[in-house]
C-alpha cells in the first residue's frame, strides 16, 4: 500500500496524518512533514496513525530524528496506532519516548 503524510498546523500544535505503509522508501516523505512541523516550532506533535498499516525501521529512524531535532520540550503524541505499528513501537522501546493514546481529543487537552 502506498503512504500518504499531511501536516496541519494549529495553536503550536502540529498534526501529522498517516496513511499506508511506512518504509525505507516513503521514509524521506515523512521526515518532510517531520521538518515542516519543526519549522512551526509547536509544542507538541500529533501523529494520527489510525490509517497506518505498517512501520519499517525506516519509519522509526524518523521518529528517533523527530525526538532528537524537537528536543525535550516538545511531545510527540500517537494516536490509535494499529497493532502491528504499536507492536514495532513496544520491541525497539520506543514507546516510552511517544506518548500513545486512542484519540485525538485527548492528544490535544
């Protein structure tokens, strides 16, 4: 499947809507978005991951470069991450540096 990612950006907050496969080949496009958001300088990131299907290393390279390039102050939230996605997250530990939730409101309260 093919991979689609589109940046909005409101209130300091920068959200990220992901669709398809996330690998070493749409990795570059994510990462755009990824400096695009940073460049808004928000406060936080919002990943909408509900349409991602899949994550490569690749994917989660950007997601290393995103936290390192954002720094400290700025959260980075994933929002209803399918299984296999949240499954990549939870065995490379990187889910202790996002923070995961199951909707959108409550990545923006």
């Amino acid at each position: 499947m093919s991979f689609t990612a589109a940046t909005e950006i409101d209130n300091a907050i920068a959200t990220i809507t992901l669709t398809g496969d996330l690998d070493a080949s749409s990795a570059p496009v994510f990462r755009e978005q990824i400096d695009i958001a940073a460049q808004a300088s928000p406060k936080r990131i919002v990943l909408m991951a509900s349409g991602l299907d899949y994550m490569a290393s690749a994917g989660l390279r950007v997601l290393v470069f995103a936290n390192q390039k954002l720094g400290t102050d700025v959260d980075i939230y994933l929002v209803a991450p399918q299984e296999l996605v949240l499954e990549t997250l939870q065995k490379t530990g990187f889910d202790q540096s996002v923070i995961i939730v199951d909707d959108y409101d409550t990545a923006i309260a």
